[in-house]
C-alpha cells in the first residue's frame, strides 16, 4: 500500500489537474479528495524541502483559473449567508497576516516570508465557498459537489478509524502539527488531518450538515442518498470517538439535538436511518485487548471525560486548559500587555507559544490576544453576524442546518482555535454556501409574490367624425355614426 497509494494519487492528481485546465467547473468533483486524501508524510519523505504539498498546488491553480471569474463572482455574492461567511473567512485571513506581520516585527530572527505564506496558505479558506458561488448552480451540480465531498470525507474518517489499528496511515498521511509517534495515534486517532481537535471539529460540523441534507431533493432527486448519508454520519461518529476529542463530542452532541428538536415532523422521520445506524454501532462495538477486558462506545465516552476531572475537580488537559484562560484573561484585565499588544495582539498563534508558553486553547479569548482588542472583536462580531443571518435563512426556509452549522462550530470553538483549523473552517464555508444554496432554492425560502393588479382599461375619446372621401359610397361602418379611438 505505501507504495502504490502514492503512485494512484500522483496520476488522479494530474488527471485532475488536466481535466480542471479545461474545464474550470471540474474543480468541485476534484478539489475535496486531492485536499482530504492527500499523502502528506509520504510527500514530505520524498521533497523534504518542498514547503507546500501536492493539494495545495492544485488549490493555487484552482485559484488562478478562477481568477477570469472573479467580476461574475462579485455580483452572485449577496449579503446574505454565504456573503457573511466569505466574509468571516476573509478576516480570518487578514487576521493570520495581521499576526505574521506583528510576529516579525516583534522577533526579527523570524523570516520576512511569513505573511505572504500565511496569505498563500489561507487562500484555501475561501476557494470552496468561492467555488460554490461561481459553478455550483443547478441541482445537478449541487448534488455533484455533495457527492465529491461526502465521498472524501467518508474516506477520511476512513483514515482516522483505520490510523488506530494500522502504521500504513501513519506512514503515508500524518503530518500532526506536533511530534508524534503511531502509539500516539492508537491512543488518540487522528488519519490524515493536523490533531484530534481538527477531526472533533470536522466531525461535528460533517454530522449536522449530514443531517441537513438527507432527505432534500433537488430536481426530483435526493440530493444526499439515505445510505451514503448514514455512512458519512456514522464515520463523523466513529471518528469523533477515537480522536478522543471532548470538544469535538461535546458539539457533536450540540448539534444532533439541536437538529432534531428544531427540524420539522418530516424531516425528524428522515433522521431515523442515520439515527439507528449510529445506535446499531454504539451498542455493538467493543474495544479493547480480549473479550474479557472489552468495553463499549459509552464506556469510551466516560473514560474520556472522567480524565478531566479527579476528585470532583478539574484535572489534566481541562484543567491546563483553564488555567491558561484564568492567566491570560489576568494579562488582558491588569495591564501586562502593551498599548501595542493590545492593539494588533502579541503575533498571532506562534508570538502567544513566545508570551505564555501554549496557545490560548479558546476560539473566543484566542482572536483577542492573537491580533489585539479591535480585530478580535471584529471576527466575533462578524461571526455573530453569520449566525444571525443563518437563523433568519432557517426561519425561512424551515430548515435549521446553516443555523446550526454555525452553533457547532462556535461550541468546537469553546476548548480549540477560532473555527479550529484551516481545513475546518474551508469545510465550514463549502457546507454553508451549499445549504444556504439548497435552502435558497427550497418553495419555503422564497417570498410570496403578490399577483399584479390588472392594468386599467386605457381611456378613448371620440374623435371627429370622418367624412366620405370622394367616390366613396357610405357603409354601415362609415359616415357621421363612424369614430376613431384616440388613446388620451
């Protein structure tokens, strides 16, 4: 498999390329599996220097090619859920350059390449939700783009599920942004994305959006089948499980409820398959060693959750975790930061691991002491902004799946990063610009249109009477009797 997996994803990687050249709309079928099935540690092993991978070069063509659209992008943005979010994705941005250009400034050994490399890499927040908008139109290219992704996400949880049993994932896919060894992995699993928190986050945001779609038709056709979707939906489970992330169960959990007591009575029925699916799997799989020392998905669940506390207190990571909220909320409240600090913050995510030795573990505290007060707040005001937009698109459309899209997303953020990773949060706006696309098409969601009144009948007057010509012999529709209608 190490062998020939790479070679398969070199020939569909210039396939795709190839194809994406031509045709520039092939770029939703091929964007998902070349971004989420990419070898990383494989790539890294072969092209130790080369800084960027494979999916990212695919993405920066993308990117080029779509730059001929870019004045027909401009005016099929609005100003509803998917213009917010292109625009939170875009400050998201700004905000990682804003932290390079403060971190430089702050330790010049640091190299002068940072913010363009932040800018370049972030790009990738906004070419799904940007794909979206230019070349996802019709319901035949809507349920195109959800097939491509829930495939790959499906595989890629795929990974997460098999990393724990198997090094072949390991060795062809890690590239966790910290050291780590496959023991690591078959405590916490993790397949191809940067940590646990990562897939916890995708998870839960794969999961809602999972249910969102399941049972919608568009052109007379279901535009997420019952089976694929009980499929992604238990792997988003199943992965969330193994990564052990808390944050991630936690808003998997948020949104499953939220989902359910929100829908409508028809679309709770259409939840039964994936539903029954997920219990089917929590009462009969077993871990562990042996029969005998074996235990179920709810025991995993307790084990996790009973780390965090001891004794009735906090312990361990969740208590790391507070601590590092209580000392930078005490930096931010008696005045250790600067003016400037304050400002534009301390240098993004790396000038945090310089200042307080961790980072802030918090997507609401963290923009704070990143990229300072005004930015900060700006981020959590245009993500409000979003949620607000996405409850009214719910309201309309009876739908509440980019409503609680964003309510995920904000309770992932609670113990992790704002929108928790770059792969996260260009899910994130691929699966609102969809729903919100779906949404926008459903009979619900558009407004009733008021019959025009007819038009009035248009006045005449008569005219002159028109006398005979010469040699004319008067008829029965000529002579005195006979008018013109003259419009007023």
């Amino acid at each position: 498999m190490t062998g020939l997996y790479p070679a398969l994803y070199l020939l569909f990687w210039a396939t795709a390329l190839a194809m994406t050249l031509v045709r520039r709309t092939y770029m939703t079928v091929f964007l998902w599996p070349l971004v989420l099935l990419h070898p990383y540690a494989w790539v890294h092993g072969q092209f130790p220097s080369f800084p960027i991978g494979l999916g990212d070069i695919y993405t920066i063509a993308c990117l080029a090619l779509m730059s001929a659209d870019l004045p027909r992008i401009r005016r099929s943005l609005d100003s509803g859920v998917i213009g917010s979010a292109a625009v939170l994705l875009l400050l998201t941005m700004l905000a990682h350059a804003l932290g390079a250009v403060v971190l430089i400034v702050k330790n010049p050994t640091f190299s002068r390449l940072m913010p363009v490399m932040s800018v370049s890499s972030d790009l990738r927040f906004l070419l799904p939700i940007l794909m979206v908008v230019a070349y996802v139109r019709t319901p035949a290219q809507v349920r195109l783009a959800i097939a491509s992704f829930a495939i790959a996400m499906t595989a890629a949880f795929g990974l997460v599920i098999a990393d724990g049993y198997t090094p072949a994932v390991y060795d062809l896919f890690n590239h966790t942004t910290y050291p780590s060894t496959w023991p690591d992995h078959i405590r916490r699993s993790v397949g191809g994305f940067s940590g646990p928190w990562e897939v916890g986050g995708l998870g839960a945001v794969v999961a809602v959006a999972t249910l969102g779609l399941m049972g919608v038709r568009g052109g007379g056709r279901r535009l997420l089948g019952r089976l694929s979707g009980a499929m992604l939906f238990v792997a988003s489970f199943l992965a969330t499980l193994l990564s052990q992330s808390r944050s991630g169960m936690i808003s998997w959990s948020v949104g499953l409820v939220g989902v359910g007591v929100f829908s409508s009575w028809r679309s709770r029925w259409r939840l039964l398959v994936p539903l029954a699916a997920v219990g089917i799997v929590t009462l009969t799989l077993r871990f562990g060693q042996s029969e005998w020392e074996s235990y179920g998905v709810v025991e995993k669940i307790e084990q996790r959750f009973e780390t965090a506390f001891t004794g009735g207190h906090m312990a361990g990571t969740a208590e790391a975790r507070v601590d590092i909220w209580q000392h930078q909320l005490d930096w931010l409240t008696t005045g250790n930061l600067t003016t400037s600090e304050l400002l534009v913050g301390v240098g993004g995510m790396e000038g945090s691991f310089l200042t307080f030795g961790a980072s802030s573990h918090s997507g609401f505290l963290g923009p704070l002491m990143y990229y300072g007060i005004p930015f900060g707040m700006l981020l959590q005001i245009a993500l409000l902004a979003l949620l607000w937009k996405s409850i009214r698109l719910g309201v309309r459309s009876r739908n509440p799946g980019a409503a609680f899209l964003v309510v995920v997303m904000m309770a992932a953020m609670i113990g992790s990063e704002f929108l928790v990773s770059s792969t996260s949060a260009a899910a994130f706006g691929f699966l609102l610009a969809i729903l919100a696309r779906i949404e926008g098409m459903s009979p619900q969601a558009a407004p009733a249109v008021r019959a025009r009144p007819a038009a009035p009948p248009v006045p005449v007057r008569p005219s002159r009477p028109v006398p005979p010509g010469p040699g004319d012999r008067p008829g029965p529709s000529q002579g005195p009797e006979a008018v013109r209608a003259e419009p007023l």
